[in-house]
C-alpha cells in the first residue's frame, strides 16, 4: 500500500504516509510536558503513526490558548520536550513540533494578547493590542528561539501554525489585517510576516530537520484568503519549505459546509500550484480513503485527528490486514496473527 510505503525527507526517513497533525490537549501545567502527554503521543506512535506532531506550542506566554497550552518560550521547557521526543522515537515514528502564537485568539491570563489590527474576532475575546515594530521583531525572535530549543528536544521536524485564525494567519487575511504599514494592504505585505519568518526558522535549524507550515486554505469568506493567495504567499519561499500542512478556516465566523474529504481538494490545488508536497486532513477516516487520496496525487501525506483519538491502532490494523507483521510492536503480535 502507498500509505504504508515510506518516505524519505531531509535526512530522515517517514516509515509511513500517515500523520498525527496536532492537537491540543490542553493538558499542560504551566506550559510543562505532564505523563498524560508521554502517554498520549507515545500511543499514537506504538500504533504506528509515521509522523506525529505535537499539538500547538507556544512561543511566548501570552501566544497560549489557553493558560494549559504547552510552552516552548523558555529553556525551562526543553527537558520535558525531550522526553516526549524520546517516547515517540521509542516506537518508530518521527517527532514533529507544532509552534504556534494565538494572537487575538488567545484567552491566557498572559497580556497583552497581540494582533496585526486591534479587531476582536467575536464576543468571546478580547480586543487585540495592534503590534507595532518591536512587537513584530520581538515575535520573530521568540520564534526563532522556539525553534532552536526544539532542535535541542531533538524535534525531527517544525511545523509553522500559519493556520485557523491565529497570529500568522491573522496577518495573512485581510479580514484580520487592516495595517498601513509594511505589514498590511497588499497580498506582498500581509504575507511578509510569514515569509520572513519562514526564511529565519530555515536560516536557524538549516537542513537539521525538515520544515513545515500549516495554512487555512480559505477563510470561506469573499472577502477573505484563498488557496490561490495560499501559492502566491509560499511561492517565494517554497525552497525552505519540505510540507505544507493543508487546514482550512478558523479566522471568520462562516458556516463550513463539513463532510469527509473536506479539505482534500485546498491539498490538490495547493500541491499542483505551489509544487511543494502536501499533507491532507480534514473527516479522513479510513486508510481506504488515505490510500486513495495518496494514489490520486491529491497529497503527499495523509493525516488522520480525531480518529486517531478513537482509534490510536488503525496504523498497525493496516499493517496486519497487509500481513505486515514486521511492523508491529512485537509484544503485540498474539493479537494479530
Ligand atoms: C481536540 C483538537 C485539538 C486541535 N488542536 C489543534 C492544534 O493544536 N493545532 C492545529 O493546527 N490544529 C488543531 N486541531 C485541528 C486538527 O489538527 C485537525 O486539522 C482537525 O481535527 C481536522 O482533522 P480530523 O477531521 O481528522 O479530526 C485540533 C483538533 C481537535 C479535534
């Protein structure tokens, strides 16, 4: 099966096709790696998952969700990270990060929750403080930061949350974006934030591990981004990139039309436009649809969330079905064969 074949990127092998794309657990304490997260992400990669990635991390303390979100701002977080790296290599599967800064989606008790404009994104939150210059360069110096302390974790990969309505997708979007700077107006300003942090993340961790980001392929609004804004953001730093992480959504209250597959076609358009590889997410369920979307071209890597969640074994279930057994915990293999 394609999704079971393996893939090679950077310096590191994939042994599968499919991924654990992040999410938070919000079990945290005070940014620290709790048991439950040795436990959570551990099962997924005995079950056989080829990339897990760590939900949602933040860069500094007020680009939490939620005051129980992970931390990556400080040295302090580096050993419990290292462990959780461990536990994944433990069981074969290649450790990725999330990094990520809420920005006016963020409700910890942490202040000032920062934004590229001062506009709320609905009654639950509060209204944003507009970043100015030094804002801006102290977000990308604790980014690049991040990114440094989880090379040290020993993180095989970084993804970049550019995605769902958070700080970086914020500046992307003009509906969040209403800047007079640099910054904002046009596609090429509203999309500086990103590529420069693209290229200093690249320039930090060089070909020491691979680099991704995760985009909202839309803001399902008319006003909003579109997948074709997604090519024209990336293309000009496409060759930092190894994956684009294909999300949608998140930064404008609209009504998603939802069913299996989604977000499948955003994987399609972006992967053929931008040429880079893609990772597909959104309602896939089975290893028959991740196989197909694979077989069709439509990406590059299939992630499976809340299933995983139900079912931390449907990686290890495939290998079995395939007969496979050379990839299966070993003290496992009375159940299967
Ligand atoms: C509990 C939960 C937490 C999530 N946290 C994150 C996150 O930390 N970062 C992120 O980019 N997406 C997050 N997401 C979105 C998932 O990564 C995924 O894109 C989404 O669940 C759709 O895939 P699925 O239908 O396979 O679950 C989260 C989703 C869930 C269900």
């Amino acid at each position: 099966m394609l999704s079971l074949s393996a893939y090679p990127i950077q310096n590191i092998e994939l042994k599968n096709r499919i991924v654990m794309p992040p999410m938070c657990m919000y079990s945290a304490i005070n940014g620290f790696v709790q048991p439950f997260h040795l436990t959570h992400y551990g099962s997924r990669a005995i079950g056989g998952v080829g990339m897990v990635i760590v939900e949602a991390t933040a860069v500094s303390p007020e680009g939490r969700i939620t005051d129980q979100d992970l931390g990556i701002w400080d040295n302090q977080f580096i050993e419990g990270l290292q462990s959780l790296v461990q536990e994944i290599h433990r069981y074969g599967a290649k450790a990725f990060i999330q990094l990520a800064h809420a920005g006016r989606k963020s409700m910890s008790s942490a202040t000032p929750h920062i934004a590229p404009s001062a506009i709320t994104f609905s009654e639950e939150y509060e209204q944003p403080v507009a970043m100015d210059i030094d804002d801006l360069i102290r977000f990308k110096q604790c980014f690049v930061n991040a990114a440094n302390r989880a090379l040290k974790a020993g993180f095989d990969g970084i993804e970049i949350h550019g995605a769902h309505g958070y700080l970086l997708h914020e500046f992307l979007s003009p509906l969040s974006n209403h800047r007079d700077d640099n910054y904002g107006g046009s596609l090429d300003n509203r999309a500086r934030l990103l590529r420069e942090l693209i290229t200093d993340v690249r320039s930090t961790i060089g070909k020491q591990a691979v680099l991704q980001v995760r985009i909202s392929a839309t803001d399902y609004d008319p006003e909003g981004i579109t997948p074709q804004d997604i090519i024209e953001i990336l293309t000009p730093v496409k060759e930092h990139l190894d994956f684009v992480h294909v999300s949608s959504g998140g930064n404008a209250l609209r009504r998603i039309d939802l069913k299996p597959l989604y977000q499948v076609p955003f994987s399609k358009t972006i992967k053929e436009g931008l040429g880079l590889p893609t990772i597909a997410v959104g309602l896939i369920h089975t290893m028959e649809e991740a196989e197909a979307i694979l077989a069709n071209n439509e990406a590059d890597l299939v992630a499976f969330g809340r299933e995983l969640l139900r079912n931390p074994y449907i990686v290890i279930q495939a290998y079995a079905k395939e007969k496979d057994l050379d990839h299966l915990p070993e003290p496992y293999l009375r159940a299967f064969k």
